[in-house]
C-alpha cells in the first residue's frame, strides 16, 4: 500500500510539470482568438490589396534582402537549436572509449600487454520533470523568436509600404512646386515687360520674385524629404545609392483605401505577433521556474556499462563483462545555491508577467490611436479637397480681375500661392489616410475581414489560398 501511495504521489508531481502557465489567470481584455475567428478573417497581405504590382514587387524584395529580418531568422535558428540541445538530455548517452598498454620488466625482460573496451549508457530519470520543463522552456523561447520574426516581418511591410506611399507624395508634390516655379517664372517675366513700359509700379517686379524664391525654396524642402526617403527605401530593401527601385507613375490620388472595418473591435488582438511572444517568453519563463523547483528533489541516474579486459588483441571486442549502476544525488545540499537560483527565476517571471501585461496595454493603445487618427485624417482629406477646389475658383478669379486691371497683383500670387498649398495639402492629407490605413494593419497584426454569413451553402468571402492571402484578381499596370 505504501508503494502504490508513493508511486501515485510521483505521478501527481510528474504529471503537474507537463501544465503550462494559465493566461486566464492575466486580465488583459483580450478577445479570444477563437471568438474573433468567428466573425473575421486575417489577411496579411493586405498591400496587395492597392493591385500596385511595383508596391508588390518592392515589399517581395524588402522580404528576401532586408538585414533586420534576416538576422531574427538567425535568432530562430539558434532558439531551435538551443531548444534541440536540451531535448537531447531526455534520451539515453552513450559512451565507448578502448585502451591499450604495455609494460616491460627490466629485472627479467619481461613483456606485457593489455587491451580494454567498453561501451556504456546512461539515463538521469526525469521523475520530477525537471529535464523535461527546461526543454519545454527552451521550446517556448523558439516559439517567441518566431514571432519575433513574424513582428519583425510585420513591421518591416508596412515600414516598405509607407515609404512607398511617402515617395508618391513627395514626387506628385514636386512637380506641383515644379509647376508653380515654372508659372511664377512666366508671371515675373510679363511684369517685368509691363514694368519697362511704366505699366505697373515697381513694387510688382519685387513681389512676383519674392512668390517665386519662396516657390523655390519649397521645391528644395521637397527634394530633401525625397533624397531622405529614397534613402528610407534603400535601407530597408538592402540596396546601395544609384539603385533607386520605380515606384510607378499612378496618381496617389486614384488609390482606393483598402477599407478598414472600424466596427472590428480594438481588443482582437490575437494575431499580434509580439504578444504571442511575449506570452511564450511567459510561458517559457513559468517553466523555467518549474525545473528550478524540481532541483530540491533527489536526482536517479541508471546506466549500465559492457566491457573487457584481454591480454591479447583479437579478443578486445569479446565483451564478457556486463554491470549495471544506480547513482542517486542530493542537490539540495547545495541549498543556498538552488534557493537563489529560484528567487532568480522567480523574478523572471513576474518581469514576463509584467511586460506581458505591458505588451497587451501598448498594443491595446495603439489600435485605439491609429483608429482614431484614421478616422480623423479621412475627414481631412474631404475637407482639404473641398478647400482645394475653392481656392482654384478664388484664385481664377483674381486672375481674371487682375488682368482686366481691377485687382492689385498681390491678391493675386496670393490666391495662386493658397491654391498651390492646398493642393499639397490635400496629397499630404491622401497620403495620411493611406499611412493611418496601414499603421491599423500593423497594428492589429493584419487586415480583418468580416465572413459573410453562407449563401447557398457557400461562404460568400473571397477565395483564400492556402498560405491564408487573399488572391487580388487583377494589378494596377504601372
């Protein structure tokens, strides 16, 4: 009775260290992966979604030569590898090792020779899951190199993307200033005629250069944040100066927003990446703690070794002797060293715990900002559009004014410099929406689409290939 009570208390305790750490336990208004998978689907390939094939063409690139993600699948391979090695400490080890000597009697001249072999294995019994919890440690650190991986890609896209969406601005943005140079470059050479023949006064001259030195001056800015930017793209796709990749020549104004369901809930944050890892850097950290708990108990090693011992080669592999060993150990004799080990890990897992709850927090925030940035910046879109068409009547009205001699000419480079302004606000405006639109993406770990309930006994969503990306049924020709 006594041994069937003990084996049953090995097993409880054995059995206890295969549990993992319950999430539950963690307030983090999470929705269940489950629920949100009920009523959406994710798509991480939502740049496609632009049919832009140089958009496409420049993220596939980013995703084969970028430095940062090939160096966190360097860091995956090492997780797995480390996670490999522990594994190994849960099977048998093997020996072998053979020997041979000679000694000579000087007394009599006599020789002598021996030849030794043996072959052994041992086995540490995991009776307290402790092998086991440090391997599964290991493993749950693998997993949170993945995501890491998995954030790193995510970050990386949408990075590629706003920088390709930033270059359409800034060089649809130029040739607006370009024009305007080139306009206020007409504007002063017929004042200046008008001047020479005493039309107008010599305050006109002055102040048509002074609208086409501030044009100037507003090309140059432009330039600069292009150079920057083509700078941004070529870091990220790990390309040197001069290779500059095409970005196409659509109009940033013609890009449809992809559409963001602002009615998903912030809390659907299953998919994010960093908090998967950062839940299986807990979850790793809970082990960790588990096998240094498991270090109190008495440590059972059985191995048995198979050897002989000849005075003659030819019978070095004849291997008549067979023994077998039981080693038991006490490490909590080392009580002080075990007892700090665990104050150790115990810490580690409330900083897991924390910065868990912290990553859930951050991610949380962000989703509710970029919501609310999107949604504001679409508002200003329409709004800047509509001030934009208003400035072009107000700013052909004064033309018309002024040429007919009834507007002074300040009135009039100042409707044209607001009619400009405009227009690049409203292509700043465009491209925040589209820059908002993809920071949501990020944010949310993808974009969210909402199943459709059945319609014939078929879902009506789009058809989904099997690596989860929505198939894009035609690409914009650039």
């Amino acid at each position: 009775m006594n041994a069937i009570r003990l084996f049953a208390a090995l097993l409880v305790l054995g059995l206890g260290g295969c549990a993992n750490y319950p999430m539950g336990s963690l307030k983090t208004d999470l929705l269940p992966a489950e629920d949100v998978a009920a009523s959406y689907s994710l798509n991480t390939a939502w740049w496609k979604g632009y049919h832009d094939a140089d958009l496409d063409r420049i993220v596939a690139l980013a995703l084969e030569r970028n430095v940062d993600l090939a160096l966190s699948a360097i860091k995956v391979n090492r997780a797995l590898y480390q996670a490999r090695l522990l594994s190994a400490d849960l099977v048998p080890s093997f020996s072998a090792n053979a020997s041979a000597a000679a000694s000579h009697n000087i007394d009599n001249g006599n020789a002598a020779r021996s030849y030794q072999t043996e072959f052994g294995v041992s086995y540490e019994v995991d009776l307290w899951q402790k092998l086991r919890n440090a391997a599964n440690a290991q493993e749950w650190e693998y997993k949170a190199t993945m995501e890491d991986r998995e954030a790193a890609r995510l970050a990386l896209v949408n990075s590629v993307a706003d920088t390709y969406f930033e270059l359409k601005y800034l060089d649809e943005s130029i040739k607006v200033m370009d024009a305007s140079v080139k306009r206020y470059q007409e504007l002063l050479r017929l004042i200046e005629a008008k001047y020479e023949f005493g039309k107008v006064a010599s305050v006109e001259p002055l102040q048509a250069q002074q609208s086409l030195l501030s044009a100037r001056n507003s090309l140059l800015d432009l330039q600069d944040r292009q150079n920057v930017a083509r700078q941004t793209l070529r870091d990220l796709l790990n390309i040197r100066p001069g290779e500059n990749p095409a970005i196409g020549n659509a109009d940033l104004m013609s890009y449809p927003t992809v559409g963001v369901d602002l009615d998903v809930p912030v809390a659907a944050l299953s998919a994010r990446p960093d908090i998967r890892a950062s839940e299986a850097r807990l979850q790793s950290a809970f082990k960790t703690l588990e096998s240094d708990r498991a270090s109190w108990y008495p440590t059972i090693s059985i191995g048995s070794t198979l050897g002989t011992s000849s005075s003659t080669s030819s019978k070095v592999f004849d291997l008549p002797l067979l023994a077998g060993t039981v080693r038991v150990s006490f490490p909590f004799l080392q009580w002080n060293t075990i007892r700090w080990n665990i104050k150790i890990s115990e810490a580690d897992f409330e900083s897991a715990k924390l910065d868990f709850t912290q990553a859930v927090t951050s991610a949380l925030n962000e989703v509710d900002t970029a919501y609310f940035s999107y949604a504001n910046a679409q508002r200003s879109l329409e709004n800047t559009l509509s001030k934009h068409q208003k400035d072009v009547r107000i700013g052909e009205y004064y033309q018309t004014r002024y040429d007919l001699g009834a507007a002074e000419l300040k009135d009039y480079l100042d409707a044209l410099n607001t009619a400009d302004n405009s227009m690049l606000s409203a292509l700043e405006a465009k491209y925040r929406v589209i820059r908002y639109e993809n920071q949501i993406y990020k944010a949310m770990g993808g974009r969210y689409e909402r199943i459709l309930p059945p319609s014939g006994g078929k879902a009506t969503q789009g058809h989904t290939s099997t690596n989860g990306e929505t198939h894009v049924p035609s690409q914009r020709n650039q």
